[in-house]
C-alpha cells in the first residue's frame, strides 16, 4: 500500500528518485513498482534497537544527499536512521514519541479511516491533506509483471492456461483468526473445478499444511486440475503466477493485496479483521464476512475459542459472491 504514496510523489515531482529502505523479502515486490529507483535491504532485525547499527546505517545513507524522508512505521527506532542521516526534511506520523525526530509531525492519524490514506497524506502540506485525500482518489497500487518469468514458472511447475484459473490463498501469516477453514476451502475448489476452472493454492512453505489438508480433500479425478504451489515458488514468482489467474479467493493478507495491485478480480474474506482499515484497493472486489456480534476484534487467535466468524461464513456465502466473476471465465 505504499506505492500509493510512491506514485504521488512521483507526480508531484517528476524528476525526484525514490529509494525505499525496507526489510529484504520486499525487495522483490519494490523492484516490480515502477516509482521506485533503488530498493535498499534494512539488515536491522524487526523489533530489534540496535542503536549502533542505525547509526552507521545513517551515516552510510547521508552520502546520498537525500531531501525527504517519509517514515511510514510508527515505531521511534524507524525514524533514528533518518535522522542519523541528517535527511533535512523527516515527515511522518506521531507514533511512538518521536519528537525531535520527525521535522514535520502529523499529530492524529486517526482523521483518516484507511491506511492507504494515512500513506498518500504525507505527500501533502498539514493544511491541504485533509482536503486533498481520501480512498477514492488515492493511486491503486500497480506491481509490473515479468510475462518472461511467468512463462519460466509455468514450465517449471507444470502449469498451463487450458483451463479458466481461480487462485486460492487460504494462508495468514497474521494467526488463525484470519484464516478461513481448510474444509471451506476445499469445498470451494470442488464446486469451482465442477464449474470448469482449475485451482492454483498460493501460499508460503508455512502453508503447506493447509493446502495440502484442501487438494487432499478432493477425489483423485478433481486433483487434476487443483496444483498446491505453497512452498514452490520465490515471492516475485507468486506476483508473476497471481497475474496469470482470472480471480482470487483471499484471507485478509498480503497475497490479497498483491492479486489486487496485479489486476485480478478478488474475493475477501475476513475473519478477526476489518475492511474498514486496509481492503484491497480495486473496484473489482467483493469482501465477505459475518456479521457476528464479537467480531472484529482484531486478535491473531479467538479469545472466546469458537472463532464462528470464520467457521459460521459458509462456502455458499463466498460462491454467490463469486459468481459475479465466473460468467466471464467459461
């Protein structure tokens, strides 16, 4: 979601260069936005302090003359490498006591409901940027796909177009609180493979378990045409094989946003979390929930034990929502 910002600054300065210093699995997935010129690895650990290494990450960053430094997490620790490299210009949210830090503080990010706004704000003056943003008029993001790298991933793991693709990304890194269960799923990928599509299950080696629990589920004549890549593919070829398919079932997690910023047509399902804070940002979109009194709550597993936010959202629920996409599969 912060290419939305990427993209604003682009326009509003066209000849600016924009790096990114980010953890080193995002690498692949910064190199793939076309706003950005250099995507540097962070070698500090998440959580980690480290004031040393920030310091000499600083002082190693100041010789690139950069202008302005956008600081998106909220955390104090984000923002001493920046001021360590002595960036005039450190604009960023209130967070976590960053006085001093931040030269342009924005004191409430709670004036703006969704993430994505509270991104694409910092491109603006204090003064406009309530006047400037909302969600509708904040870039989509929009990840380049490699058509070369596509074709060299479909070779390899057997794959091919003959069939209609829905891709299936039961995994969240998040907890279970945002999964929705594995027999849902596989029911799922029953009625789709019934309806002449083929399934693709996306995911990390974490989710192997998972997919294997939803291809396992299916008869030996349905798992043709259902392929468990968890665990089979880097990160920038998932991007690349997610291009490739015409929608996409999702948990709330990074692959949904990804399926959306790579143009397929996606269906949301939510459990512990909320659309109101970081959907995806498409117009060819459903989201599903449950309306059940406890939820959202926003926990990475159920306090009460039941986790019926999930377990009561019936696979019927998610189909009729798809069906607006199927028509245009067959």
């Amino acid at each position: 979601m912060s290419q939305s910002l990427y993209t604003i600054l682009k326009a509003n300065y066209p000849e600016s260069e924009i790096d990114v210093l980010a953890p080193a699995w995002c690498k692949p997935i910064l190199q793939r936005m076309p706003e950005v010129n250099q995507a540097i690895e962070m070698p500090i650990g998440h959580g980690e302090l480290n004031i040393l290494g920030r310091h000499a990450l600083g002082r190693l960053l100041s010789k690139n003359n950069y202008t302005h430094a956008y600081v998106l997490p909220n955390s104090a620790k984000s923002a001493l490498i920046p001021w360590f490299a002595k960036i005039p210009n450190r604009i960023g949210w209130k967070g976590e006591f960053r006085y001093g830090l931040l030269t342009d503080l924005r004191p409430d990010k709670r004036v703006f409901q969704y993430m994505v706004e509270r991104y694409v704000a910092l491109a603006y003056s204090k003064a406009e940027m309530q006047t400037q943003v909302s969600l509708h008029n904040s870039p989509k993001p929009k990840l380049l796909v490699d058509s070369h790298s596509q074709h060299s991933a479909l070779l390899r793991l057997g794959l091919d177009k003959s069939r209609p693709i829905i891709g299936l990304c039961p995994g969240a890194e998040f907890g279970p609180a945002k999964r929705w269960p594995d027999k849902h799923y596989a029911t799922l990928a029953k009625y789709l493979i019934g309806q002449g599509q083929q399934i693709w299950l996306f995911g990390s080696e974490k989710d192997k378990l998972v997919t294997q629990e939803i291809r396992s589920a299916l008869t030996v004549e349905e798992q043709q045409y259902c392929f468990d890549l968890a665990g089979e593919t880097s990160l920038i070829e998932a991007v690349d094989l997610l291009a490739a398919c015409h929608t996409v079932v999702s948990n709330d997690s990074g692959l949904m946003h990804v399926s959306a910023a790579v143009g397929c047509n996606i269906v949301a399902i939510y459990g512990s979390s909320s659309p109101k804070y970081t959907p995806p940002l498409t117009t060819e979109l459903e989201m599903v929930h449950t309306d059940i009194e406890c939820r959202p709550c926003f926990k990475r597993e159920c306090p009460l034990g039941h986790q019926d936010c999930l377990n009561k959202l019936a696979p019927e629920q998610v189909i009729s929502r798809l069906k607006r996409f199927l028509s245009n599969t067959i």
